[in-house]
C-alpha cells in the first residue's frame, strides 16, 4: 500500500456491515453480468475484485463515504473505473474461451486467467521495474533507490512485485541501452545488497564500468565476480583483456 490511512478491502466490509449497510437487493444497470444473477453471487464477484485489485467499492461505484456503502449508487456508470472494469471482464472471458481454449495439449483441469493473476493486490498492474522506471525518470536515482526499499518491506511478503535478482538486473540492462548508466550501475549496486553471492551482478556492474571507462572499478568487478564464480569465463576474459592493458 501506498498509503497507511488506506483500509484494507476486508476491514472496509467489516466496516460496511456493522454499520448497518449493504448493497441493494435488487441489482440495476448490469451489462456485463446476467440480470438473473443471484445476489450472493454478485456480492461475492464483487468481493473477488476488491481484493485482486486492493480497492474497496468507491474504486468503480460512485458515491458514499469511502467506508460504508451508505450513498453508495452502484447502478452509476459515473465513475471511468466501472466502464474500464467491464472490458476487462471481457478481455478475460475471451482470452479463457477462445484464445486459451485453442491451445494444443492444454493443461487439465485448464488454467484460467483472473484478475488477481494480473494485479496481484494493485488497482494498476505494474512491474517493479515498471514502477522504479517511473520513479527514476520523474525523482531521479535516490527516489527510486528509496522506492525499491520501501516496496521491499512492505509488500514482499504480499506478493505484489518480484523481488527477484534477475528483475533487477534486467532493469539495469534496458537502463543501460537507453543511455541511463548511471541509473543502471546504481540499481545493480543496490542489488548486490540482497543478493552478496551473485557474480552476474558483479560481472554486469564491470561491464558497465568498462564502457564508462573506469578501468579500476571494472578489474575490481571483474576480481569479484571470479572470487564468487571462478567458472564466469565472461569475467575471466574481460579482466584478462583490462590487466594486459596499460
């Protein structure tokens, strides 16, 4: 979460409930769903998105207090978030229907997309390299660098971003490839704080320093990255290359 004052979507219907409130008994201005739904069903596909998405029911209905579903009017297309939830219904129906169910030798019972798969807890999708990107390009190196330890410890045990070694350092590569050096070696150095073994990082970070031309910094990359792996032909190769240089 963004935000420590944000209600989780449980504690919001907990809320809702003993406050006396609920949504209306009978469903109006459903488009997507069957008019013939039942309540309950519709309730719990409700409950489904709020959590895959992290959002409580105000995210798509407009109205009421953002606590309770007093006020709330759910039958409003006001909100753009109802109209874009729609279509995402049906993107998913058609890739389940039509677009999965042609595919040879398919797995059974058949994998099926859902929101969650997608959003894992986020009211927008995004991948941590996503995220850091934008960060870097609006705050610059130390927002993000704030922003990945932030995210870290709050939302690694939740599943939302990969937190991976390999995510990291293929943020650095397209860093990199756009011009963004600097962005690049300061995301792989922090990197190597959560993962000390690696000699990727430290092989990436010499490569790095080596188009820069700081031949120090890169023979001490390269020196690490052979200390971890003393098989890394790539490290061994490229110190050969800088020490028989003067």
């Amino acid at each position: 979460m963004r935000t420590s004052n944000r209600l989780s979507p449980v504690l919001a219907l907990l809320l809702a409930t003993a406050a006396g409130a609920a949504p209306p008994e009978k469903p109006k201005n459903l488009r997507y769903f069957p008019k013939t739904i039942a309540r309950d069903a519709l309730i719990q596909r409700m409950r489904e998105f709020s959590f895959a998405l992290g959002v409580r029911c105000q995210h798509c209905h407009a109205g009421g207090d953002g606590v309770s579903f007093d006020g709330v009017n759910f039958s409003s297309d006001a909100k753009p978030a109802k109209v874009t939830a729609r279509e995402m219904l049906r993107l998913v129906d058609t890739l389940n229907d039509k677009l999965l169910a042609r595919l040879p030798a398919r797995q059974q019972p058949p994998v099926k997309m859902e929101c969650v798969f997608c959003h894992r807890g986020l009211p927008v999708p995004r991948t941590l390299a996503t995220e850091l990107t934008a960060v870097l390009d609006k705050d610059g190196i130390p927002a993000a660098v704030a922003r990945y330890r932030v995210l870290r410890a709050k939302t690694m045990p939740l599943g939302r971003y990969n937190f991976d070694e390999w995510t990291m350092n293929e943020l650095a590569r397209s860093l990199a490839a756009a011009g963004k050096a600097d962005a690049a070696i300061a995301m792989l150095e922090l990197n190597a704080e959560f993962y000390p073994e690696s000699a990727d990082i430290d092989l990436q970070l010499a490569q790095l320093h080596r188009t820069r031309g700081e031949r120090a910094k890169a023979i001490a990359r390269y020196r690490a990255a052979i200390a971890k792996d003393p098989k890394l032909e790539m490290a061994r190769k490229g110190l050969e290359e800088l020490e028989g240089t003067p």
